[in-house]
C-alpha cells in the first residue's frame, strides 16, 4: 500500500516523548525514497503513453500516484523538521556537549548541524553584552537565590569561580555555588541541586 512506510516514520516520532531522540530511521527513509522514485517513474511512464496515445483512462492513477508523491514528500519534511526541532531543544537542555547515547541516535548530518547551530549560538551570545558576551542557556526560570548547595554526583576534577576560587568537585561531595555557574553542570549530570 502506498504511503505506509512514510506515516511509519511520523508513527515512530510521536511514539517517543518530547525531549527524546529515536535512533534515525535510515533504512525507513530510504524505503520512503526508493517508493517515490518508483511511483514517479510509473508517473512519468503514463504521462508518456497518455499524451502520445491519448489514454485519458490513465489520469486517475496519474493523480493517485501523485498525491501519494506529494504525502511522502510532506511526511518525510515532518520527520525531518520534528528530529531538528528535538536536536534544537537538546542543544538548550544539555548545552554545547551532547550526552553519547544521544549523539548514537543522530546521523552524520544532524550531527554536522548540530555543530553549526552550536557555533551560530555561540556567536549570537558573543555579539551580546557590550563585548562580554551572555550566555542566554542559563536560567531557562528565574533563579529565586543566587546561591545554591549543590551535592557532586561524579568526579569532574577542579572547577574555578569568577572570584578566581579553584574548587574541586569530588562525588559526593557538596558545595555553595553561584547558581549561574552550577547551571550546565546540573544539565549534564555532573552536579544535583539539593533542595532543602
């Protein structure tokens, strides 16, 4: 049945909550491709011996078949756009550094625009702030203090303050931090907030 194999592919993503990344489906998409390239070429086969022979009998299936071009051409545009959309959103969720089962998910291209769209970020947060810059992934809600005691859940080595304080984040360990500085790291699952 024609199309079936493209909705599979939007099946797949509204399967995975938001904020997920399903494995990208190549095999799917290239089945998704290899079926408009027939149903084209069937197209084009009937236009031919249409026009020349003046079949009018073929021009419901002319249609029927483009139509099916046109709904796997939109639903792979979906699946597409739907993965960008998601890799977009981790890029806000965990910052410049993607977790590895989630970079395992994405293919070379989300992976190349991944970096593009990291390195445009940077450069836009950069061109804020009077030469400074500004980091606008931080405080995704508004803080209620700017401290806040933060328990380490691995070892990440030495990790320095604006006041020049070098401290050493050990697991387990538990520090007062300014929260804008503790922020990625909490993303990352470096660092847990301990709330009293």
């Amino acid at each position: 049945m024609f199309c079936e194999k493209s909705i599979e592919l939007i099946k797949e993503l509204q399967r995975m909550s938001d904020g997920q990344l399903p494995a990208f489906n190549e095999d799917g998409l290239r089945q998704v491709l290899q079926e408009m390239e027939a149903l084209y070429e069937q197209n084009q086969t009937d236009v031919t011996e249409a026009k020349s022979e003046g079949r009018a009998d073929l021009i419901p299936s002319i249609k029927l078949r483009h139509c099916c071009l046109l709904r796997n051409q939109r639903c792979v545009v979906a699946y597409l756009y739907d993965r960008l959309l998601r890799i977009r959103a981790l890029r806000w969720e965990y910052g410049s550094v993607l977790p590895a089962n989630v970079r395992f998910h994405m293919c070379a291209e989300e992976l190349q625009w991944f970096g593009q769209y990291k390195k445009s970020l940077a450069s836009f947060m950069r061109s804020l702030g009077g030469g400074e810059g500004l980091d606008i992934t931080q405080d995704m809600k508004p803080p209620k203090s700017l401290y806040i005691e933060v328990r380490c859940l691995k070892d990440h080595g030495e990790f320095e303050i604006d006041d020049g304080t070098v401290i050493l984040l050990k697991k387990n360990s538990q520090h007062f931090l300014p929260r804008w500085k503790c922020e990625q790291l909490i993303r990352q699952g470096v660092l847990e907030h301990i709330v009293s």
